[in-house]
C-alpha cells in the first residue's frame, strides 16, 4: 500500500482552462446482466464515481453524509447504455446523470463543484535505475505504468497526457539525468512549451526491489509544489495523480449557483 508525504512548495495561481470534458457526469462499471435489478443496484455505484469527478476531492465527500442522494440515484439518471469492454468483453454499464439537478443537490449540501473545464496537465514520467534513465513518450501510451496513470486521472476527470518524446525532446533532455528538478532553470521546462500543458509534471521513479519511491513536482504559472509517494509502482503512480487532482480541485472547485 503506497504512503503519500505532501510538501506544500506554494499555492498555485489562476490561469486559463485548456480542456472541457464531455463525459464528467458519466461512468461505468461491470454488471453481470442487463435486467432492471442489476441496473438499479449499480446506480447508486456508477453515481459514487461521478461525484468524486465532479467535486474532485474524496476527502471532501467523506465528510458529507451521501446516503440520502445515493437512495434517490436513479431519480438523476438522464441516459443508460449496456457495453462491452473492449479489452475483456465484460458487460458494462454506462450512466449519465442530470448536470443541473446534480449540482443543485451538491450546492444544497454545501460542497463545491470543479466545471468542466480543466487544465491540460503534461506529465514527464522518468524511470530511473542505477545508472540508466527512461522517460515514456506518446510511444508509451500503453505501457502498464502509463494506464496506470491514466485510469487514475480519469476517475478525478483530470486530462493529462505524455510528451512525445520524439527527436526533438531526446535532444533537448539529454542532460537531465542528474538535474530531476522542477523549476524555472529544469531542463524539463524549454521541451515543455511546445505542448501548450497548463499544468507541467515531472515524475520521478526510483525502484527499490518490489517497490519505488516517486518524487512528484508540477509547475502551474512558474510555481512550484513537490510531494513524494512510495510503496508498489500501481499505487504511487495512483496515489500521486490524486493528490494533483485534490490540490487543483482545491483551487478551482467552486459552489454553483445556477
């Protein structure tokens, strides 16, 4: 189980939204067959997981009784769809909830909401052992470490993606073995300004045998916050992505009012 240590560098400013997701008041999850009692037990599930995208911060749910909302979930259901996984073939079931409705009740209950629009964060994800560096680019995307990642940022709505990692970034990072920093001077910075990111991450793995240490330094608007994450790969690369989506929720969640 990987234990997370936080260091608030500075607060981050405001900025301009890169991204607006379509699919923040949707989610799915595995069903056993499609009849109306296995709908209308997983409701209250699919639910769970859009309100955690929607406010962005699990901590803040866990003080809210929910038990209410959660009883009366299906009354927000707007569309329900029956699937299949695409890499298992397991049936799912996709929801999507009333918008409007939804934050009204969240608003009612005095918890914030994080809109659709979401800064675009960049991710260098740099493996490090012994002697030898790796950092994963767009040819990476499925790699297990990056789907980590990913399936992660999607369960707090949080658009992410990996550098290309292409000629021109090998060149400009080929000194960046002994400079894994975040700042204004990092080598990781210049490559950065291609991507357009709002959000600039640097990921830091070092393994230990079975598990690893992550160090975790993101840039918005010149400032910086660091975090470390240790314990086994899946967990500190999911640990670490959800406390980038509790500190930018933290900032941009607001109380709607319409």
């Amino acid at each position: 189980m990987s234990r997370l240590f936080f260091v608030l560098i500075s607060l981050m400013g405001t900025t301009s939204f890169a991204a607006e997701l379509a699919d923040l008041y949707q989610s799915h999850t595995a069903i056993s067959s499609q009849n109306e009692v296995e709908r209308q037990r997983t409701t209250a599930t699919i639910l769970q997981q859009v309100l955690v995208k929607v406010v962005g911060k699990q901590s803040a749910l866990a003080k809210k009784d929910l038990s209410g909302l959660l009883e009366q979930a299906d009354q927000f259901v707007t569309h329900y769809a029956h699937e299949r996984d695409p890499v298992c073939a397991n049936q799912q079931l996709r929801l999507t909830f009333n918008e409007k409705a939804l934050n009204q009740v969240l608003s009612a209950m005095g918890l914030l909401s994080w809109h659709k629009s979401r800064p675009e964060s960049l991710i260098w994800l740099v493996f490090s052992n012994g002697n030898s560096q790796r950092i994963l680019g767009a040819e990476d995307q499925g790699s297990t470490a990056y789907q980590v990642v990913k399936q992660a940022a999607r369960q707090r709505g949080l658009p992410i993606f990996l550098p290309l990692m292409d000629l021109q970034d090998q060149h400009q990072l080929r000194f960046t073995q002994s400079a894994l920093t975040m700042d204004e001077d990092s080598p990781f910075v210049q490559p950065s300004r291609r991507y357009g990111a709002d959000i600039i991450i640097l990921a830091s793995v070092v393994t230990h045998q079975q598990d690893v240490s992550m160090t975790w330094q993101w840039l918005k608007e010149g400032e910086l916050q660091r975090y470390q994450s240790e314990g086994e790969l899946s967990s500190a690369l999911s640990e670490g992505v959800k406390m980038l989506a509790d500190a930018l929720a933290g900032e941009f969640a607001v109380v709607d009012t319409k």
